[in-house]
C-alpha cells in the first residue's frame, strides 16, 4: 500500500532540496558575483553581495595576460577526445566482464577500482620521468592519453553496471540470428546502453576537465588547459580574487551549459535499470 504524502511533507521536502541545492550552488554564484567587482570590492569587510559596482575589466584582463581561447581549446580537446577514445576501449570491457564473466571478473573489477584510491603525488615522479624521456611533456598526446587512463577504471565500472540491467537473452536472439560479436556490441548492446554510455561520458569529460593534479605539473602553455589559465592568477605577490574570479567563471561556464543541457540525458543514465 502506497503511502499518502501530505501537503506540509510535499512543503517540507521541497524547502529542503530548494535549501540544499541553493547552498551548493552559492559558492558558483559568489565566484561568478566577485567577477564582476572590483579588486576593492572582492576584499571589502563586510561583503557586498549585490550592491557593488559592477565591471568586466576583470575579463579584459585576463584575456590580456593569458590566451583563453588556447586554453579553452585544449580543455575540449583534453577531456572529451580522450574520453571518447576511452570509451571505445570500455564498451568491449565492460561487456566481457558483464556478459562473459570468469571467476576473476571480480578481482579485476576491484583491482581496476583500487588504483583510483592512490594519490596522484604517489605516482607522480615516475610518470613524471616517463613523460620527460619520451618528450610528452606540455604535450596533448601524453596529456589526454594520461586523462583516459585515470578515468578509465571508473568508465568500466558504470559501463558495467548499466550492461548488467540489459536482458541477457537479447543478445543471445542477436547471436542466434547470426550477429557478430562486433555487431552484436555496436548494433544490439550499445543502442540499448544510449543513457548509461551518455551519462557516463558527460561525468568522465566533467572529471577531465576539472583535473588539476596532472595538468599543472605536466603542462606549462601548448597543452595548457583551462586549469592552468586559473593557477596563473594565484602568485608569491598575492591573490587577486576578482580577476582569480573572472578566469574561474570563464573556466566553468563552458561545462555549465554542456551541464544544463544535457541534464535530462544525465538523469536518465543515473536512474538506467532502476525500475523494472
């Protein structure tokens, strides 16, 4: 027996998420509001939130000291190319391991999932050296190739989860009608995981994206993305916050709207089998 919700649970419920959500997005909007103001302004005791004088000198700044556009492009270029390559490389995985498991299909899973628990700085000097001696440093090859790599163990693992809640005998109606394996992961499986892989590739290009760590040890211009256009405006004289402010809102805005319009596909892939 379904369960009666009353008016003032509804209420509560939605004041909840309403202050939840508006808490979580402050800190985007204070980022967004600071780089609006001046240098003055972004330190001033008490705060002003609203009440300000409003300038976009900030971003005439910072299109001034560094090349946006480059660092926009390698940002594109970084996470969604090389996590679509990755992808490519995940959907044969993860369909092995969902629909022609061994007794290691376990271990391999969470061994794959254990070498996301180590810090990057606990690999970083050797990886380091390997970039140097076959020249990939500042380079997008090496970059996105290390990017994919990262994301990898966390793509199967989706990847593998949403393959799970496909019917088995699907497949087999596939095979007995004469599809190929590659026909079969293309044309049959593939079509029907459309949620889950989109899903799945909109978070791996968001982690991409916002990866730090690796970008700005291993990159100085060529490859440079937008993480490396904010580090720039943090520096041994101080920290400028509205110009800081400027390049983080430039840095965001471009996975923002790939965010809000691709929503209703993210929902979709998060909630991929959970109705039966």
């Amino acid at each position: 027996m379904a369960l009666k919700v009353t008016l003032r649970r509804r209420i509560g419920m939605s004041v909840l998420a309403w202050g939840v959500g508006l808490l979580i997005f402050f800190p985007i909007l204070w980022t967004v509001l600071t780089a609006f103001k001046s240098e003055a302004d972004a330190y001033a005791v008490p705060p002003k939130f609203l009440f300000f004088h409003w300038t976009t000198e900030n971003f005439v700044e910072v299109q001034a000291r560094s090349d946006y556009v480059l660092h926009a492009f390698n940002s594109i270029v970084l996470s969604i190319g090389s996590n679509l390559v990755g992808l490519a490389i995940s959907i044969p995985a993860a369909w092995a391991m969902a629909f022609a498991p061994t007794r290691r299909t376990k271990d391999l899973l969470m061994w794959m999932l254990s070498t996301k628990m180590m810090p990057g700085a606990g690999v970083f000097m050797a990886i380091y050296f390997l970039f140097l001696r076959m020249h990939l440093l500042d380079n997008r090859w090496g970059i996105g190739f290390l990017l994919m790599m990262a994301n990898l163990p966390i793509v199967i693992w989706m990847l593998y989860t949403y393959f799970k809640e496909i019917p088995v005998d699907i497949l087999e109606a596939a095979r007995m009608d004469g599809a190929s394996l590659l026909n079969e992961i293309v044309y049959v499986l593939t079509p029907m995981a459309i949620p889950g892989i989109a899903s799945t590739l909109l978070l791996a290009i968001i982690l991409s994206w916002n990866e730090a760590f690796w970008t700005l040890n291993l990159t100085t211009f060529n490859a440079a993305p937008l993480t490396y256009l904010i580090a720039q405006f943090s520096s041994p004289e101080g920290t400028f916050w509205a110009k800081l402010s400027a390049a983080s809102t430039l840095a965001i805005a471009p996975i923002l709207i790939l965010g809000w319009f691709s929503q209703k596909q993210l929902v979709r892939g998060l909630t991929f089998g959970a109705v039966k």
